[in-house]
C-alpha cells in the first residue's frame, strides 16, 4: 500500500490536494499548541479542561463510550518552558470521582491528585467529585516529555473501577516542557494504549481496533488499507482507491503532515497497560531523553508501559511513510498511522 502512495507522489502526483480537506483541524491545532511560544520565562501557564464524556465512534457502527478532558483523546498538550507554572482548572462533568495526576517532577502534594490526597487530608480536592472543580498548581522546572492522566478508582468513588480503567477510558494528555532556548520545531504527540475493558464501554456490532494510537486504531491494520484501495473491505465496502484511504484519514487513524527538511519532534508516549513500541518508516529516530542525542537502534522506541521519550527527526524527500507499534500484532490490530511529508 505505501508502495502505491510513494509510486504516486514519485509520478509527479499532487497528493496535497486529495489529502489536504482529509487533514484534521485538530491535528493542525495541535502542531500549533506544541511548538514552543515566545514568552517570557516564569510565566503562568492556564488551562481550563473539562472532565466529560463523549461517544467516538472508532469503527463502522461501533462506539466508544469515552471519557475525555475537553472532549478528546487524548486531552489537551499543556505547554510550558523552563520557570513557568502551569495552571489547571479542572471541573469534574461526570458522575464518578476523576483527577488529574501529573507525571511531573517537584510540585506541592496537594496537586498531586491521587488517593493519597483522600488519606492525608493534603489537597483532598484535588480528587474531585462529581460536580466539583480543583485548579491544580505544578511548576515546570525539567525540560521534557511528560503527561497527565485519571487516578481514580476504586469501589467507592471509582464506581468500582480499577485505576487503569479510567486510564483506558480516555482520560489522559501529554505535557511538554521546553528549555527556555528551544528551537522551534514540527511537533506531533502519539499516545499508544488498548481500548478499555469496561462493561458498556464499548457499544455496537461489527469488527473494532484492540490497540489505538491517539484515540483511533484501523481494524486490520495496514492489510486493510490494501483492501481498500482495491475496492474489497468487508469493513469499508464504500470506499475504493485513494480518494477511499484519504476518507479514512484522523478518523481510523493518526496523520501528520510537515515538509522536507524541517525538524519534526514525535513525543511518544505509551499510556496502555501493556508493552508497546514505535515504528517509523525510513525516519532516523534520534532520542531526545533515553539516549541523548543517540539514534534508537532498528527505528524502534521501546516503551514499557507509562514511558515516554522525544525523537527528532528530518526527511529530505517527499512521501507517505508509515507509523505503527512493532509489536506487530497491535498493528495488525489497529495502531498504524501516516507521516506526509511535502515539498
């Protein structure tokens, strides 16, 4: 399938007119909110975020019953330089106890938004009921890739769920510190999970994604996309050729657009509960915060569950090059995504 998408950008084809109204506005934003702002260090940062649900429907006639900050998975990229306090105002929309609890270094306790919060009596709001708000306070004092996530659970405020459950739900977002001198940069952040396990979670007939990456998986992975080029998804059956993959793009899966030659950063982040790894086509993957500098060998991120890492990478011809865990059923099963990279 890439083979045919390179064929054609190789023939001269303008694949930036079939793929620009295919092209996420959300995805745009997001490139906008991560590269970094010209500000004065030790500024606040505020954020309002909404803990809400949303139903998104991840495959033909199948929806997820998620719960979201601001209505999207992932949530908001908080962005903040070296020096800078980010303020969050957090109001909580559902019907279960929910938090935000950040995989940051060096803030008050009572930020921390976890039980222990509920067992110290330090900051008990920060593990907000339903109805309730907490605006949660955390200096950004190390430069990297960071994140957010739910930390509730339990058989009480919970709703008898695990923590991971409300994890798995939706309820996560990325966190991106800046040196005070960062160079600017084409920024994109990927979030590799499961879908939840949680009974009515997921409703609906039909085949669905296990593995997702930002919210979205393609069931049958790449194979699929195959089919539908040729006219013959069972799971598709109205799309054929191109114009039919470009329909699928930020609704079954991730696409990022950036040009040849400039520097992209991928923050990739693995929230799932399981071991996942990142797979970019032809991309010498340099790492930002594990290898300091160095190239991750083979082009693959290894990310045991809750890790992260930044890698930046630079493309000196056009394409369409594939992303996808390497753990290569999980492809197979829905985590694959698009790079476009234009003249």
């Amino acid at each position: 399938m890439v083979l045919v998408f390179l064929l054609l950008v190789a023939a001269g084809v303008v694949i930036g007119v079939i793929v620009a109204p295919y092209v996420s506005p959300v995805v745009t934003q997001l490139a906008r909110q991560v590269v970094p702002a010209q500000a004065q260090v030790g500024q606040v940062r505020e954020y309002y975020i909404e803990i809400k649900g949303a139903d998104i429907e991840i495959a033909p006639g199948v929806v997820w019953k998620a719960w979201t900050y601001n209505g999207t998975v992932p949530g908001p990229t908080l962005v903040a330089r070296v020096g800078d306090l980010i303020r969050v105002r957090a109001v909580n929309k559902l019907d279960l106890t929910h938090s935000l609890h950040p995989h940051l270094p060096f803030y008050d306790l009572q930020h921390d938004g976890s039980q222990i919060n509920i067992l110290t009596g330090v900051g008990k709001g920060s593990m907000i009921p339903p109805g309730g708000e907490w605006t949660y306070e955390w200096p950004a004092t190390k430069p990297g890739i960071w994140y957010y996530h739910c930390h509730s659970g339990g058989p009480v405020a919970g709703g008898g769920l695990r923590i991971v459950d409300h994890m798995l739900m939706g309820l996560y977002g990325a966190i991106v510190v800046y040196d005070v001198d960062e160079p600017p940069a084409r920024e994109f952040v990927i979030f590799m999970s499961e879908l939840p396990s949680v009974p009515g979670a997921i409703v609906g007939e039909g085949p669905r994604p296990f593995y997702i990456m930002n919210g979205k998986g393609l069931p049958g992975g790449e194979p699929e996309l195959e089919l539908v080029y040729i006219g013959q998804s069972k799971i598709f059956p109205n799309l054929k050729g191109l114009e039919g993959v470009v329909q699928l793009f930020n609704k079954s899966f991730p696409v990022f657009k950036a040009k040849v030659g400039e520097t992209i950063r991928f923050h990739v982040i693995n929230i799932g509960d399981i071991y996942h790894s990142f797979h970019l086509h032809v991309g010498d993957l340099r790492s930002k915060w594990v290898l300091g500098g160095r190239s991750w060998p083979a082009q693959v991120i290894p990310l045991v569950p809750g890790a992260a890492d930044t890698v930046e990478v630079s493309y000196n011809r056009p394409g369409v090059y594939l992303f996808h865990c390497h753990v290569v059923s999980h492809a197979d099963a829905g985590m694959i995504g698009l790079l476009i990279v234009e003249e």
